[in-house]
C-alpha cells in the first residue's frame, strides 16, 4: 500500500501538480495522507522538483515558527505556548473573509424562518404549513452543520488556500460523514459523562482533532477519533497549556458575545427582523473565536502529524471495542432521555386536558342555571356554585404539580367571580357565598365545607 501511494504521488509529481492538488487527489482516490508530508519531500528531492509546499506555507504563515526542527528520534518539540497563540491570531487574519461570509451563510437560515412562516400563513394552513415548517428545521439543520464544518476545513486547510466555498462543497460531500462522527463524538461523551464525567471529559480532550483528522487525513468515524488520540498520546500535558493559552483569549470574547447577545435581544424587542439583528453580530464574534482555537489546534496536530506519520487503526483492537460500546451506552441515554422527555410531556398534556375537561363541563352545568351569584339572599344553586369552587380548587393543585408551591396560583388559575382565592408559598383557600350569609370554602389542609363567615386568612377556611 505504502509503495502504491509513493508511485501515485511521483506520477503526480512527473505531470506538474502542487501540493494541494496532490493532497486533493490522495483523499479523493482512497489514499488518506498519513505520512505525505515526510514522503513529499524525498520524492521532489528525487525527482529534483522545487519545494512549492515551503513557498506557498511560508506566504501564508509569516513569520510565525510552529514547526520546530526535528530532534532525535524523529520527533519535533510541541510549538511554544506563544507561537501556538500567534498561530491562533494568524489564522483570523488569513481568514477574514472566510468569518464575513460564514457569518452571513450561518444567519440565512435565521433569515429563511423570519420570512417565509410570514409570507406564506396566508396561503398554508393544516398539513402543508406543517409540512413547511419541518422543511425549515431541516434546511436550517443542514446548513448549521455544513456551514461550521466549512469553516473547519478552510482553516485545518490553511497552507492549501482552500476557499470557503470549496469547504461547503466538502462539508456537503461529507455530510453523511460529518453527521455520523458526530454522533459517535456525541455518544461517546454522554456515556463518559454518565460515569461520574471525568472519563467524558478526558475524552473530549483526546478527541479534539477528530474533525481536523477529517478534514486533512480522510479518516472517518472511529477511526478519525482513534486517530486524534493517537495524535494526544503521550503528549496530554503539553498539549493541555497550549489549549488553555487558547482559552485564555477564547472564554472572555464568548462572553463578551454572550453579553452583546443578550443586550441586543432587549434592545430589539419589537422590532422587524430583531432576530436577524441579534444573529449577525454574535455569528460574527462567535465565529471569530472559533478561528483562533481553531489556528492554534491546526499548530499543534500539524507537528504532532509530522512527529507520528505512521498510524494503523487495527493497532488499537481494544481502545475501538471500547469506545464502540461506549456509543451504545451514550445511544441508550439518548433513547431514554427522548422517552422519559415525551412520558413527562403527555402527563402534563393529560393534566391539562383534565383541567379543561372539568372547565367545560362546569361551564356546560352553570350554563343551564340562570341564576345570580351574590350574597344577597337571591336563590342560588348550590351545587353549581360547589362544583365551580371545587373545580377552580383542583386547577390550583395542578398548579402546584407543576411549580412545586402555591405561588402565584390565584393569579394562574381563572377565578370567577364571586368567588375569592387566597394564597400563600404553602397554602391555598378558596370561598364563595351561598347567599343567606353562608360560604362555601376550600383549603389545602383538606377542609371542605359551608361556613358562616368568608376565610378570614389565606392560611385555613376557619
């Protein structure tokens, strides 16, 4: 295979093509790129070619150094903490115009469902609105996903100049690809997590390169995880400062986008299209971010690639069977949590059809007595007036099956009047005149009768 590899690239050469092109052409014919870089220069050495590779690089990174000279045994020292920063700012300068147009491909989406539910209620209704609406999620859903995997791949990239367009036909290409490492990437946390999540957050650091491996070496799924770990062995120190320097500068612009977020979300209220107007600029920032961890990332797996060119994924039988049934286990949280998520929402649903139910067959049994509810001795009918105190008591305690207290519970549950609610965090009393100077009332203490007074405290009828 190796040799097959070497041949393909020195025909490649022999008819002129740059590095990028040949890259290109690895990944598309099945290749992968493991070791290219320590095989590309001998070849050009054998074949007398002109290193355009070190031309093009040094154009794109400057002056900055991340690439240490080789020391014994092969292996290259990791970028200094510095040079892993300015790899960082470097990459937002290299890739301003790649932010300005992810920035506005990221908010169409925001855009499509501002314009489209509004101009097209008038004519859809029932099943074809619905059906519109799932299109909507579904477009928003892929353009989110190709949209940011673009962007990783235009800066994993950077020495090849891929264009951001070029990334969405790449994340496009791969989206089959993308969605299903990123589902194992997803399950694999979660069951890390569920084990009291050191062991998930351990693995969110070794698998850090996953969806760089993709887009540079062309391995999919678990072996681009198995990769990106083979890449942090042995090097988890090291490569945690770098990460944190990172960080340094990344957690305070989040939060400054999370404060500009919620400041403009105030300040648009109301307003056309404040969506939109909240959407730009947080894209904007957060995309600006992502850049630079992402410029500071590529640093590291670049030497780290050159350090390690050999990897075999069938070397880590047991790490894969792990990490496989770990998938399973992440998969069968999911599961129960979209369950356990729909069982709570169809017993509230229930609750609240209840609730309803009770209303309108009060409302149906009132209706068919015309009588005048006051305390001035008129005829009253007083089961109504029962069924009403009775129906209205039951609403408050669905109130509290759902906020945990009575809180607030006269305000929530409909009093008709005359009738009277009276409530504290712990207690509720509910009372109306029978006429003839008696009440019926209702409290929390499970009291439940006619009295010669109104309830003269929210805390018990007598």
């Amino acid at each position: 295979m190796e040799e097959e590899r070497k041949e393909f690239i020195r025909d490649l050469l022999k008819q002129g093509k740059l590095h990028a092109e040949i890259r290109r052409e690895l990944i598309s014919q099945g290749f992968g790129t493991d070791g290219f870089v320590a095989v590309y220069p001998q070849l050009l050495s054998e074949l007398g070619i002109e290193d355009d590779y070190q031309e093009s690089k040094a154009a794109d990174v400057s002056s900055v150094d991340f690439t240490p000279r080789a020391v014994g045994g092969g292996q290259m020292p990791l970028p200094s903490i510095e040079n892993t920063f300015m790899a960082g700012v470097r990459a937002v300068q290299l890739h301003w115009g790649t932010i300005i147009v992810a920035t506005v491909f990221l908010t169409l989406p925001t855009l499509l469902s501002l314009v489209v539910p509004t101009s097209a209620t008038p004519y859809l209704n029932g099943i074809p609105f619905v059906v519109v609406s799932i299109g909507l999620i579904l477009v928003h859903f892929v353009m989110m996903i190709t949209g940011v995997a673009a962007v990783v791949f235009t800066v994993a990239r950077t020495s090849d100049r891929i264009s951001y367009g070029h990334g969405l036909q790449w994340a496009l290409h791969r989206f089959g690809t993308l969605l299903w490492t990123g589902f194992l990437l997803l399950t694999i946390s979660l069951c890390g997590f569920a084990a009291l999540i050191i062991p998930g957050v351990a693995f969110m650091f070794y698998s850090m390169f996953t969806m760089i491996v993709l887009a540079n070496d062309g391995h999919r799924g678990m072996d681009a995880i198995v990769r990106s770990l083979d890449l942090v062995m042995g090097y988890f120190w090291a490569i945690l400062g770098r990460l944190l320097a990172l960080l340094c500068v990344a957690v305070p612009l989040l939060l400054i986008t999370v404060s500009i977020q919620v400041l403009l979300s105030r300040l648009t209220v109301g307003i056309p299209y404040g969506e939109l107007i909240v959407a730009a600029p947080t894209t904007l920032l957060a995309l600006l971010t992502a850049v630079f961890v992402l410029g500071g990332m590529v640093a590291i797996y670049e030497n780290r690639v050159r350090s390690k060119t050999f990897f075999d994924a069938s070397l880590y039988k047991g790490l894969r069977a792990s990490f496989w049934l770990m998938s399973v286990c992440g998969t069968l949280i999911v599961v129960g949590a979209i369950t356990l998520g729909a069982i709570t929402v169809n017993v509230l649903l229930d609750e609240y059809r209840e609730q309803l139910d009770a209303q309108f067959q009060f409302e149906g049994e009132f209706n068919q007595f015309p009588t005048v509810l006051d305390d001035g001795g008129e005829q009253v009918d007083r089961f109504i007036i029962e069924r009403r105190v009775d129906t209205m008591y039951n609403a408050g305690l669905v109130h509290r099956s759902r906020m945990g207290s009575f809180e607030g519970v006269c305000d929530d549950v409909l009093i008709e009047q005359p009738a009277r609610c009276q409530n504290t965090n712990e207690t509720l009393v509910i009372d109306a005149p029978l006429g003839e100077g008696r009440y019926y009332c209702r409290d929390s203490s499970g009291y439940q009768g006619v009295m010669t007074a109104p309830a003269a405290s929210p805390e018990a009828c007598q």
